[in-house]
C-alpha cells in the first residue's frame, strides 16, 4: 500500500468514524451535455449520497456591445436548452435528487460575467429586457417543475453594481412568478458588495477562496488558509441573517491548485491528487459541521462518469479521482 493510499484511508476512516450530523444539501454541478440522461448516469451521484444537483442550462451574448442573450437555440447543446434543462430535472427528480436551477451566461471571446458593463444607457436597458426574458422563463421552468431552489444569475458582479434597482424588481418579478427559494451565486471575491440578499433565501458563493502558495497544499496548510475566509463568512451571515451556501466549490488536481482556486488555465497540467484532496477535505471541516452553512455544489460533475476525470486529469471533477472518495465520506455524514 502506498504512502498516499494509506493517507486517504486514514481521512476516509476519520470521517466515516463521526456521528451522524445535521444534514445538508449534499450537491454536485450537473455539468449540460448534447445527451440526454439515463438511470446509469445519476447512479454515480447516489453512490455519493448527493441529494441535490444544479442543473445548468445557458444563454449566450456574443458581444457586449450587442448585448442580447440568446438561448435555446439550434446550435445549443441539448442539456443547455430549455427542453434538456427539464428533462435533466425529471430524470434527477425520479432518483430523489432535489434541484436547483442555475441558468448561467456565457459571454464569447472568454470575456468574464463579472466584467459586464454598457457603454450606454441604450444597451443596458437592451441588456436588462433580454436578461429578464431569460431568467423569467427558467424560474417559470423551476415553478412547473417544482424546483427546490432557483439561482437568479452568476458571477455577475459589475451588472449589479451599477444596475442595483433593475436587480431589486428583478427578484420582485422571479418571485411572482416562482414560489421556491432563491439564491444568486456571487463570486468568492463579490459576495460581500452584493446588495440583495435580504430579499433571498440564501446567500450563495461560489468559494474559489485562495488558501496556501504551497505546490502541495497538506491539509494543515488548507486548514489554516481557511480560517480567515470563515470568519468573514459567518459573521456575514450573522449580519444578514441568511444562511450560506457553495453555489460551486472546488479545486483542481493540479500543483498549486489552492493559491488561485478560480484558475481554469488549460496550462496548468502537472496533476497533483493530493493537493485536490487536502484543499477538499479542509474544506469539509471548515465548513460542512456549521449551523450557518447549508451546503453546496462540487464543481463539477458529468453525466459520463465511466469517462470522465480519472487520475490522470487535472481539471475539477472530482470523479474517478482520490477525493471522490472524500466526498462520498463527507456527504454520507450530511445525508438527508
């Protein structure tokens, strides 16, 4: 037996040895496909004792100066329409999967939805009619489809910022029409000058918080650079009275993968499986045994689990990798 085997089992046993605790929303990111979903591909999520998936379909503006968003269209995939959206929802729900819904916005050239910001007055009321027929359609999806949560935009810093009373009628609008809760996912870095969670359910981060400069991050190390971000943490949801949730949380199985947790750099290809297991498994003891936190979504998850991660890939998924195993451990202990 390997060192690191023999250092996953003894986390592995660690955690399977606590008590029950309060349960948790258990959630994975259920990455759209051009496929449709089978019972084989929400097995893999049970074996996990997930009990929730985001589902994720998407809309698209292809320039910011013509900033319309397009969506459910021809050359979509399958699982970011409308259609595959509520068929993803079906096939979840069948298994016991509880949802949330999580429409999201792809900019083209690779511009960041944080960084969406007019020119002129005329295209952000452009912007603003087109987001609404957007998102107003899928909390329409959510309501039919009783959808347990609805994410009402992501990583859309500069958007509220300078449009905070669009923002404030928008919820207004999503809970006429959607009687569920509602979250947004906010940007590690933006939960904190987001002006509407009084008027959500939960305040949703997606916590890509940096935690250690290490090429290997031990556990330690993670545990340590997490201190500070739960601190700010549950004090803001003390301020607010709301609970947290991880709309995304993660990290790569790559070097350095808790120096810039957000770094999906494509560059970056020395796999480092420890280092994803340490920075999770931090993670779970920083967080998962809070009153103040709800729970959260890995990043991220595809439906063809037989093909997917493995130990040779350095991107997020947790899958076919050591800290699958972690994750089942931890989500076991929160079950529902």
């Amino acid at each position: 037996m390997s060192k690191y085997t023999s250092l996953l089992l003894i986390i592995l046993l660690s955690a399977f040895s606590c008590q029950p605790q309060t349960p948790k929303i258990n959630g994975v990111s259920f990455v759209s496909s051009r496929d449709t979903v089978k019972g084989d591909h929400i097995k893999p999520l049970v074996d996990i004792h997930a009990n929730y998936a985001a589902v994720m379909p998407f809309g698209f503006i292809r320039d910011l100066n013509h900033p319309t968003v397009q969506y459910n269209t021809d050359r979509q995939w399958f699982g970011e329409t409308r259609s595959g959206a509520k068929h993803y929802i079906e096939a979840l729900q069948g298994q016991h999967i509880k949802i949330m819904l999580k429409p999201q916005i792809w900019i083209g050239h690779g511009v960041f939805t944080g960084h969406i910001n007019m020119q002129n007055e005329e295209n952000w009321i452009l912007l603003e009619a087109s987001y609404s027929k957007f998102i107003l359609e899928y909390a329409q999806l959510a309501e039919d489809a009783q959808v347990d949560m609805f994410c009402i935009g992501t990583e859309l810093e500069q958007f509220i910022i300078n449009r905070p009373d669009y923002w404030n009628s928008l919820i207004k609008s999503i809970r006429k029409v959607y009687s569920g809760k509602l979250t947004y996912a906010a940007n590690w870095d933006e939960f904190k000058k987001t002006p509407f969670w009084d008027n959500l359910d939960y305040i949703g981060i997606n916590a890509y918080f940096p935690l250690s400069l290490n090429k290997t991050p031990s556990f330690e190390d993670a545990l340590e650079g997490w201190k500070p971000h739960k601190k700010v943490i549950a004090e803001f949801s003390k301020t607010h009275k709301k609970p947290i949730i991880f709309t995304e949380f993660g990290y790569r199985s790559v070097d350095f993968s808790g120096k810039s947790p957000w770094d999906s750099d494509r560059k970056m290809t020395q796999v480092n499986l420890e280092a994803q297991v340490n920075c999770t498994k931090a993670l779970f003891e920083t967080v998962w045994d809070e009153d103040w936190f709800a729970g959260g979504f890995v990043w991220k998850w595809f439906i063809n689990h037989d093909q997917s991660g493995g130990e040779n890939d350095s991107r997020f998924t947790p899958q076919n990798k050591p800290v699958e195993q972690v994750i089942k451990a931890y989500y076991n202990q929160f079950s529902r």
